[in-house]
C-alpha cells in the first residue's frame, strides 16, 4: 500500500492535514466496524482502513518533523 492508496481508501485529499485524516477515519471506522457492519467484506475493509491511517498518520508525523525515510 502506498500514499496514494491511503489517500482513496480514507478519502482525503492529498494535501489533508493530520487533523482531517483523523476525522475521515473516524467516520470510516464507525462506518465500517465489523461489529456495526453486517457486510461480510467489513473486517476486511476496516482493516485495510486502518492499515492506511497508520501509514498517513506516520508520513505526515515525519513530514511535518522532517525526519525523511
């Protein structure tokens, strides 16, 4: 999964900020929660969801810190 992927499945624009990547996930996850969702495809999509919050959430950490991988 890249940037650009965690991007579409939280569906933020590519210049999102912290703050917004947080609030699209927070709506996505309720949404999207296995024990809130009766689709059989919703584990599946909310950890996908999570995987892509993490890696956003740590590349804007390091970008805004200037740490470069």
């Amino acid at each position: 999964m890249n940037i650009r992927d965690c991007h579409r499945i939280l569906q933020v624009p590519p210049q999102a900020n912290l703050d917004e990547v947080k609030a699209a996930f927070r709506k996505l996850a309720f949404k999207l929660h296995p024990d809130l969702n009766p689709s059989p495809q919703a584990a599946e999509q909310f950890r996908e969801l999570n995987e892509a919050y993490i890696l956003l959430t740590l590349s804007l950490i390091h970008i805004s810190q200037g740490i470069v991988r």
